[in-house]
C-alpha cells in the first residue's frame, strides 16, 4: 500500500480525509477553530477535486438540518463545527440519530461560552453526549485523519450519526506529520452507499418523521437505543477490518505501558499523547504508571474499562470538562459508575483540567501521578474531584 | 391550468383519514397543493398543525415522500433534499425530475424558521416554500404569532379589561420575500381554487426559490363557523383584511381588486378573536386604516412596476 508523507494541521488532515469521502453532500457554517476545515473544503468543490455539493448554509442549526434533509436522500453526508456550532445544532442532532442517518461530524473541541472562548475543552460535545451520536476524539492529527475515514464507514454500517473530532489549536492548529492513504484506497474502503429506503424515490414515497405518541414512542425510542447497543459491539470487529486495510493499530480503548501499572491516567484526546510520554519517562524511573485513552466516548465501553482499570491501585480520571455540579467531570462520573458494585475498587479521581484552552504540562501530568498515588496511599479522604492546571 | 374536475382526477395525494378540525383551511391548501403538484414531489413540513395531523404514526396521509425534521427548519431540510438530488442527479443515480415543497404554519415561517427560510431562498434553492398562514400559534393552542392582526384575541395576546388583544400590526412577509429579489412570491386564500392553483403552478414550473403566503381559515382559532370557512376567506379579500396578489419577475399584480371593497367590521365579526372589538371604534379605525394604507401601496407598486 502506498502511503504518501505530508505535514499537516489536525483541521488540513481532516479536510483531505473529508476530500477522500468525497460525500455527496457537505452543509456547513464557519466557526473557530473549525473554520478552516469548511474553507479547505470549498476550495476542493471550487476546484473540482470533489464531485460534493456545498450548501454553505446561514447557520449551524440549518446546517444539521440540511444534513438531515439530505441524509434522508441516502446521500452520504458530512459537516464540521465547534463549540457554539455543536450547541445550536443540539436539537437537530437528536433528529439525525432519532431518524437514524449516518451523517458525520468533522468536529473541533471548543470551550462553550461564556465566558467566550475560541480555545480547546470538551464542553461542547460532552453537552450532546445524550444524543445518539458515536463520538470519537482523536488524539493527533493523524487520529483525526483516520477515525474521520473510519467513522463515515461505521456510521453508514450501524445506521448512526457519528462525530470524529479533535482539540482546538492543540491539534487542529498544530502540524504534525501525516501518512496520507491513496484517494482510491479510501474509496474502496468505504464503498458505495446503498440505502435501504430513501425520500427521492418517488415511485415507492415513505413519510419520515412523523409523530409518535404513547402507543409507539417508547417501543421506537428502544430500537434506536438498541441500534447504539449494538454498534457497541459493531465498532471493534469494524475497527479491526479498517486497521486491516490500512495496516494501523486501533482499539476502541487504547492501553499504553498498562502491563504491570499500578497507577493510570484516563485521558480523551491530545492529553492522552502527553500522558503517554510522561508514562515513558516515569517508567525509566521505576515507576509503574500507563495511560488508558477512551478512542470512543459514545457508544461507552465501561465493562471494557473495568478490566483494564480494576487491579489498579488508583485510577486519574482526565475532564477537560465540568458538568457543573455533578459527581465530578463526564469521563469519571461514567467510569466510577461502571465500578458501582464491582467487587475490585481502585481508588478514583477527577482531575478537571484544561477548561477554554489552560494548557497541561509534562509537570502537571508527573503531579497528578504523584497526587493519585498519595490519593490512594491516604485512603482517599480528600474530595474526589479535584481542579487543577488553575489558579486557587 | 387544470380545470376543477381535472384536479380532483389527479389522486389523492393528500389523502383523507387525517385529524383535522372540521373547517380547516390547511387541508384544503395541502389537498389543492399536492393535486396540482403531482406524484413526483417530495415535501418537507415544519412541526405544526399540519404536520401533526397527517402523520400520526403508524398512518400518514401523504402519498408522496414526506419528511418532518423540526419546527423552525422546513426551509433548510428541504434545501439539503433538493441538494442531494442535484448531487445524486449529476452522478446518474436518479433520474426522474422532482419537485421540491416546503410548508410551514406562519409560526414556523414568519418567527421560528424566517432565517432558514431566508438562507435557503436566498441559496436559490429550487423549492416552493407555503405558508398556510392562519394567523397564531394554533397548533400549541392558539398564541399570538408575528403573523397575528392588530386586536386579534390570542391566549398570549388576551382581550383583557386593558388591552384589547393584540397591539401590534402584523409583519409583512410576502414583502419582506419580494426583498429577497425572489422571482415569484404571492398571496392567495384556497376560497379562489383556480387562482391559488395558477399560483402553485407558476411557483413549480421555476427553476428556483418561489414562495406563497396563503390565508388559512381556522376555526378553532379565530372563533368562527367551520361550515363558513372559505366563506370567510372570501370576505378577507372582499375586505381587504387580505390582498391576493402576486410579483413575478418584478412586477406586481393585484389578481382580485373588489370593485366595492366591504367594510372590515364584516369580516371581523363573523369571528370571536374580534369579538372584543365591537364597541372600539378607535381600534377597528385603526385596523381600518392600516389596511387602506397597505392597499393603496399595493395598487402603487402595481402602477410603478408595470
């Protein structure tokens, strides 16, 4: 397989995996830090190097719903946003996976306002994490590229809408190398899109979206419900066939230096590359510490997590995200949940970092090694959540 | 032009079984729009009235694809359908010619979904966007919409022992569309079948955004007899409450000019949102010469583009 070399930034690679798909369809707003994506991509339809057509639509609300609209054609359709994009397109993202079309989400993490920011957390997409969506966070730009190529096939294959994305200026302002697969590669893997039903064939007309009341409601809702159950089990066989073709390694959870740990950071996304390289270094000291990255958020993978986590001594769990006055941060209220109950209890703790772009340093990461470990030592009597990379 | 039997040989389309009130002048807009459209269309609905009635899942009264996103986005789903059959078009995966339909109550259209519906004609999509325009919010139980006349009794605009119902005029949208430099925008009502069908077939035959605003007679609404629905239509021309014109490539044409137009008290009280009116003569004078004004404009924009 041939494999070309390039320097790209997150928001470039996702644009050239976006130029790969070549969907039939992209409706997208701009918006930092995802601009770009949207812009490059015009460009490919201004060039002709996509057979795309561009809606460029006065909103993101009317983005998703032109998706929707042109989903339900059996088109193959793609978007990108950030932020206060992700937000306004909540209620039409509960219609996409609700209606069950495979639309994709190029996304960039951005803190929601306010205070407003244009810099990297994971409120946005930790906000629609309810709605039916696989989410992917990717944790480089090489992630990025891939997963987006990846998550268009798995949509289309589980009948979801699925959204791939990445850290705001961390990665996707960042250039980084890229190993870039053949155009025709990536079309092969995907293949064509056959729709089961679709709302152009005017000889066999269907009504989509009509309203369910109490005699039907719940037992729809279930289906779609069972859909994400089932592409839980789906998303590993299918990530297994695309690490095949494109000779990668990837797994739903990533387990790094995680043998003989003791100790072990839970990160999504860049954080878990600059977790990884601490582990490195520690392990030269002696130290048994390893990373566990959740690649997929959304279907979430708690039983998978327990295994890996559960002969731990103590568990650092990574929000780039506060859900204001929960039990702590997304990632660690579902993992703390997914041990409710097991018989093996590591000693767990939320580390809330990183809001609106603060950035965390190698020292940062060695401190929350150190702080877990006096955590556990201590019997965890101190709060389970705690802020850090902040002034106090 | 199809004459009226023709159009009742065209297939139902909109199919009865549907859970309207008796009266209603949504259906009988949808029922003349899909007659004079054909099979080979695909709609888009804005949540509303309209929507619900029709699609009580596991029933549906539409023989031809019919797609519900969400309330404030007809205009916007349906630019994203007329998208995808152009890209699917160009790649030799469809073949047929479709048309495309957006509709929406003036809730949907004139507030929640007026920036949808003004991205997407201004994208030049080729759709006809309808509004069945009656006027409120009836579908959540009747709230005063931008759509709703001056005076009129609303639950959110309540005839109080203060204020006497709605205090502002309503918004012009067929005006603020002809400024989206549209090629062809009209009002009609459904009690002059022949011309809101000329109307509809004008809006289809372009290649492009067209739009019509069409009165709709609600009886739940504006508290008046559902056997005397159209009738009432009628009256709101006759009166000049409702203008039925149209502008078409830049000029206006008034299709229906009343010779002796009636005095508006005659269609305000033949409903019960009006009804709080009657001994306001202030207020109906105030109705009366909004209407005037708006009218003699009308006629002068008729003369000028002429």
């Amino acid at each position: 397989m041939s494999i070309k070399i390039v320097a790209k930034t997150g928001n470039e690679a996702m644009a050239e995996a976006m130029r790969q798909i070549n969907p039939d369809v992209v409706a997208a707003y701009p918006i930092t830090p995802a601009t770009e994506i949207v812009q490059l991509f015009s460009n490919y339809v201004s060039d002709g190097k996509v057979d795309t057509e561009f809606i460029a639509v006065e909103s993101e609300h009317s983005a998703m719903s032109a998706c929707v609209g042109a989903a339900t054609t059996g088109a193959r359709v793609m978007t990108s946003t950030s932020s206060q994009g992700i937000a306004l397109m909540h209620e039409i993202l509960y219609i996409a996976s609700g209606l069950r079309l495979p639309i994709m989400i190029c996304g960039v993490n951005r803190a929601l306002s306010a205070p407003i920011s244009i810099h990297c957390d994971h409120s946005d997409t930790m906000g629609s994490r309810d709605a039916g969506w696989i989410q992917i966070l990717s944790e480089d730009a090489q992630e990025a590229y891939d997963l987006t190529i990846f998550a268009m096939k798995a949509a289309e294959k589980v009948l979801l809408p699925a959204m791939v994305t990445s850290d705001g200026f961390i990665i996707s302002h960042a250039m980084s190398r890229l190993d870039m697969y053949e155009d025709k590669k990536v079309q092969d893997y995907l293949g064509e899109k056959k729709p089961a039903y679709t709302s152009l064939d005017v000889d066999n007309p269907i009504t989509i979206g009509p309203l369910v009341v109490q005699d039907y409601f719940m037992e729809i809702k279930r289906g779609q419900i069972q859909a994400i159950i089932d592409a839980k089990k789906q998303l590993p066989i299918l990530l297994e066939e695309f690490n095949k073709t494109m000779n990668k390694n990837y797994k739903v959870i990533e387990e790094y230096n995680m043998e003989d740990a003791e100790y072990a950071i839970v990160a999504l996304g860049s954080t878990a590359g600059t977790a990884k390289y601490i582990t490195d270094k520690l392990r030269q000291e002696g130290k048994k510490v390893g990373v566990v990255k959740p690649l997929v958020f959304r279907p979430f993978y708690g039983e998978d997590l327990v295994k890996m986590l559960e002969n731990l001594k103590g568990i650092a769990i990574l929000d780039r995200s506060d859900p204001q006055s929960a039990m702590g941060g997304p990632l660690f209220t579902e993992i703390t949940s997914a041990f409710y109950g097991h018989e093996k209890q590591p000693a767990a703790r939320n580390y809330i970092y990183g809001l609106g772009g603060r950035d965390i340093s190698y020292d940062d990461i060695k401190d929350i090694f150190k702080d877990i470990a006096e955590y556990f030592e201590k019997g965890k009597k101190e709060e389970a959540v705690k802020y850090i990379t902040i002034r106090e | 032009m199809p004459t009226i039997k023709e159009l009742t040989r065209t297939g139902d389309l909109f199919t009865s079984g549907h859970r309207a009130c008796a009266g209603c002048g949504g259906t009988i807009i949808l029922r003349l729009l899909m007659a004079n459209a054909g099979k080979n269309t695909v709609v888009g609905a804005a949540t509303g009235c309209m929507e619900v009635v029709s699609t009580i899942y596991p029933y549906t009264s539409w023989d031809v694809n019919f797609v519900h996103n969400a309330f404030e986005n007809s205009a916007a789903t349906v630019s994203g359908i007329e998208t995808a059959y152009r890209a699917l078009k160009k790649k030799g995966k469809i073949k047929k010619d479709i048309k495309f339909i957006a509709y929406g109550g003036d809730g949907g259209t004139f507030d929640i979904g007026l920036q949808s519906l003004s991205g997407a004609v201004e994208r030049g999509h080729n759709m006809l966007y309808l509004c069945y325009n009656n006027g409120a919010y009836m579908n959540t139980g009747i709230q005063r919409s931008s759509a709703t006349p001056f005076g009129a009794h609303t639950t959110t605009s309540p005839a109080g022992s203060k204020i006497k119902g709605k205090m502002q005029q309503r918004k012009d949208l067929t005006e603020i569309m002809i400024a989206h430099d549209m090629k062809y925008v009209a009002q009609a009502t459904p009690h002059n079948w022949s011309d809101l069908s000329n109307k509809i077939n004008k809006a289809l035959a372009l290649n492009g955004p067209a739009f019509i605003n069409v009165l709709s007679p609600c009886p739940l609404g504006w508290g008046s007899d559902p056997a005397q629905s159209i009738q009432i239509a009628k009256l709101a021309v006759e009166t000049l409450y409702w203008p039925v014109y149209e502008y078409e490539n830049g000029k206006y044409k008034i299709n229906i000019k009343p010779k002796k137009p009636k005095d508006i008290e005659e269609f305000l009280f033949v409903q019960n949102r009006f009804k709080h009116l009657k001994n306001e003569k202030e207020l109906i004078d105030k109705i009366r010469k909004h209407l005037n004004e708006k009218w003699n404009e009308l006629l002068n924009k008729e003369k000028c583009t002429n």
